[in-house]
C-alpha cells in the first residue's frame, strides 16, 4: 500500500519505521526537523557540550518498555540517572529538598507543618497507586484529594500547586486534571527511588536515529499538511507542503487540531474532524537560560527538578538541566505572559494536551472511528496517558492493522508498556 503518515513527532516516526519494509511510507511534516516535541539542544557550559532536553527528558524503569527497547536497539543506550526536586513554600518554611541529603536539606525539614504537608503528599501517591490500579480516569486531582480528606494546609500548600508546576498548569486547571493520568505521568510510587534516564545526544538523537534505520521512507520537511479527501476511485488526496498526493491510507499523527482542520472540509471525514475537536489543550512556553533568580533562593538546596509553590502566584517548575556538571543552565516553564528571562538560549512555545477527566471519552470516541473513510490516528493524546510510551503505543496499535505480522512491529509490540 501507499501510506501516508502526517507528522514527524514519536507517533508518526515510529509508524513510518514500522511500516516501511512492507509498504512505500512517505511522511510528511511540518517543521524543518523530525521529532516533533522530542527535541535536544546542545549547549556550550565551561567549554565541553550538555544535551538539554527541550521537549520529554523524564523516564522510568517501569512503563516505557516500547522507548527503552528502541533505544538500545538503535544504539542509543540509556543511562540511570537519580533525581530530586525541590518545593519552595512560603515564609517561614522555605524551600524543602527531597530527598532530604544533606544537612541544610534535613534542616529545613524540622518544622511540623512542612513534614505534615509532605506525609500528605506520601499519602497522595499512595491513593495514585489505587487509582492506577482502578484504572478509573473519572476521579479528578481534585477528587482524589477529597477522598483522601487531605487537609487545606497540604492540598492548597502542596499537592494540587506542586501538580500544577509539573504540567505548567494553572491550579484550578490542576484540580480538574485526571487523578490516573497525572499519578501514571508523575511516577508518585512512595515505594521506588526517584529516577530518570539519559539518552546520548539526546531524545533528538532518537529522533533522527529512527529516520536513519528507515531506509525505504520517503521523509518530506517542511511540508504541512492542509487537507485531506476521500476520493471517488478509491483512496484519499493528501494536500501538502508543494503537492497534492494520492494514498490508500492516510494516519494523521500530527496533534488533534491540525487533523481537526485536515479533515474539515471533506463531508466524509466530518465525524473525525468533530471527534479530533473535543480535546482539549492549553499553551505553555519554556525557556532554557542561566539566569539562576529563578531557582530557589539557597543554592545549597538545588534538586533537578525545583517547584517554586510561593501562595499568591501561579506555580512553576525550573529544571536544573545543568546539574551534571554544576552548572547555571535551567529550564523555566514560563507563568502566561512572563519574559523569558535575558539571554535565554532556546524558547519553546507548546498546545499541550489536558488530560481531565474527560480525555479517556474522547480517546475511545477517536478510537471508535480508526480505519474509516482510509484514515487513522495516531500520538501521544490518542492512547493512555500524556507520555512517551502513549505516542510509541499507538503507532504500535495502527501499524497492526496494516503489516501485523512484520519483524519489526511483532518485536515492538511484545515490548511497548500497556
Ligand atoms: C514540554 C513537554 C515536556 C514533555 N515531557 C515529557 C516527559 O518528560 N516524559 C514523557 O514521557 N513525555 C513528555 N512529554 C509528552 C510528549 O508529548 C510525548 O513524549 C511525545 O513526544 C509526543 O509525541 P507525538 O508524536 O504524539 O506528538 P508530537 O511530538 O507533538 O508530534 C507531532 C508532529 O506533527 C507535526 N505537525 C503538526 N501539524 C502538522 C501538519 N499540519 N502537517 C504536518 N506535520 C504537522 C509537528 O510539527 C510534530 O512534529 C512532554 C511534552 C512536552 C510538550
């Protein structure tokens, strides 16, 4: 068959590399590079070279099999790497480091409200864990905190700002998140260390890897995607970038509102313009830089990750994307409207998906409609959580409906995390 993927972002890569070996796969995208949200900047610090993620940088042992099993088989092994984080809080508490490894860190910790708010914060990821188990995405962030009968001091102090840090939400766009999607996204087992990986190069290494063990597909940059119609004989006519092409199956794996919009104005695709339409999303920028005034006040209390949770402003989170070295180099997710601080190296602006209790419908209504009219979908938003391993799956999920018995997606499949 004559495939046509839309969308150089994880979703489409990983269709594109699984389908190429047995149908001409041609892969369109909008941008100048391939990736999609998985993006590495290299950066000059103190005269050697750091990758810094722009786009995903965290992931787990457990639940990213599908992304770990493509980085080694690509070359790309990666490597553990321990994280911490830091909460600041309003006067007098301070800023908390978890875990708690040193002296100033155990210090800030002897005062009752803070280790009360945090032994909340303990119990909350426990009811994640519930949650996951019950695989209910119905429960909202707000839900779980009621049902706990969190106190105000922790849910108003901690949980729900520090939820709202780590997607660069509001907190009233945190209370409404699914409790599901944001314990699965967050990791928040009590019991596991906390951990990443690192990739070498980069998750932008991935990115370009995938294209390269991709020999047979034809990727075109630079070229959006417009519209999409069923044709009479048979078939659909994909408008993009400098041409019109014809494919007998077209999967849109760019995000839902350029499917949305591909999918308008041809009447035989109108349900899966509406269905694309129902998610939901909000922007968020990010800025990498060095400026460490966004950090907490007392450097000896640096985590990777560092929520500023101060009452009477929107929370946000700066990553320390520095911290192998010891370096001044973070990464802020800016407050709507805020500068990015001078003499920033890379800004990204982002539509993000908002997975609120809502998200799972929505999914299962796209999911209803996969195949019709020779059109299907695929990407992070369309299957499980907002992660990684969501985008991997359902290329996974749309690959077996064309080649189910490849080397490639049969390996893959047995691998990817459900
Ligand atoms: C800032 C940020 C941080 C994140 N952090 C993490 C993390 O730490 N861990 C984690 O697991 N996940 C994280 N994620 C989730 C991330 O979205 C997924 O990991 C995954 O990379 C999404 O892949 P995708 O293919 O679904 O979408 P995308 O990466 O968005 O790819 C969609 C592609 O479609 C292209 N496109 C759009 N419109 C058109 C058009 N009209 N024509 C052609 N092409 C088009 C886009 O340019 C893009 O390349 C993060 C996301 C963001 C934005």
């Amino acid at each position: 068959m004559r495939i046509g993927v839309v969308g150089a972002g994880a979703a489409g890569l990983v269709s594109a590399w699984l389908l190429q070996d047995a149908h001409d796969v041609v892969l369109v995208e909008a941008g100048s590079r391939p990736g999609g949200h998985a993006e590495t900047a290299q950066v000059e610090v103190d005269g050697g070279v750091l990758d810094v993620e722009l786009g995903p940088q965290f992931f787990f042992r457990e639940g990213y099999g599908g992304l770990h099993a493509l980085l080694n088989r690509l070359g790309l092994a990666p490597t553990l790497q321990r994280i911490s984080m830091s909460v600041t809080l309003g006067e007098p508490q301070g800023t908390l480091a978890l875990p708690p490894l040193s002296l100033p860190a155990l210090g800030q910790l002897l005062n009752m409200k803070s280790l009360g708010q945090l032994l909340w914060f303990v119990r909350f990821g426990w009811g994640g864990e519930a949650v996951i188990r019950e695989q209910d995405w119905t429960l909202s962030v707000q839900g779980l905190v009621d049902r706990l009968g969190a106190p105000r001091d922790a849910a108003e102090g901690l949980i729900i700002p520090l939820v709202a840090a780590s997607w660069g939400v509001s907190v009233e766009q945190a209370r409404a998140l699914s409790a599901y999607s944001v314990a699965r996204v967050m990791g928040l087992r009590p019991t596991r260390l906390p951990h990443t990986h690192t990739v070498p190069g980069g998750l932008g290494a991935y990115a370009h890897a995938l294209v390269t063990d991709s020999p047979r597909l034809t990727l075109r940059l630079n070229s959006p995607a417009r519209a999409l119609r069923p044709l009479p004989e048979g078939g659909l006519a994909l408008d993009a970038g400098d041409r019109v092409e014809r494919f007998d199956a077209v999967i849109l794996a760019c995000d839902w509102r350029a499917s949305a919009a591909a999918c308008r104005d041809a009447p035989a695709l109108a349900e899966w313009s509406r269905a694309f339409a129902a998610f939901e999303d909000y922007d968020t920028t990010i800025a990498v830089h060095r400026d460490p005034r966004l950090m907490p006040p007392d450097r000896r209390l640096w985590q990777v990750g560092n929520a500023d949770l101060v009452p009477g402003r929107r929370p946000r989170n700066t990553v320390w994307s520095g911290v192998s070295v010891g370096a001044d180099l973070f990464r802020t997710w800016l407050r709507p409207g805020e500068d990015a601080p001078p003499g920033s190296l890379e800004t990204r602006s982002y539509k993000h998906v908002l997975m609120t209790t809502e998200h799972h419908a929505r999914q299962q209504a796209l999911a209803r409609l996969q195949g019709q009219a020779g059109v299907w979908a695929a990407g992070m938003y369309t299957d499980g959580v907002d992660n990684h391993e969501s985008a991997i799956r359902s290329a996974v999920k749309v690959a077996q409906a064309f080649d189910p018995e490849g080397e490639r997606l049969r390996w893959l499949a047995e691998r990817v995390s459900v």
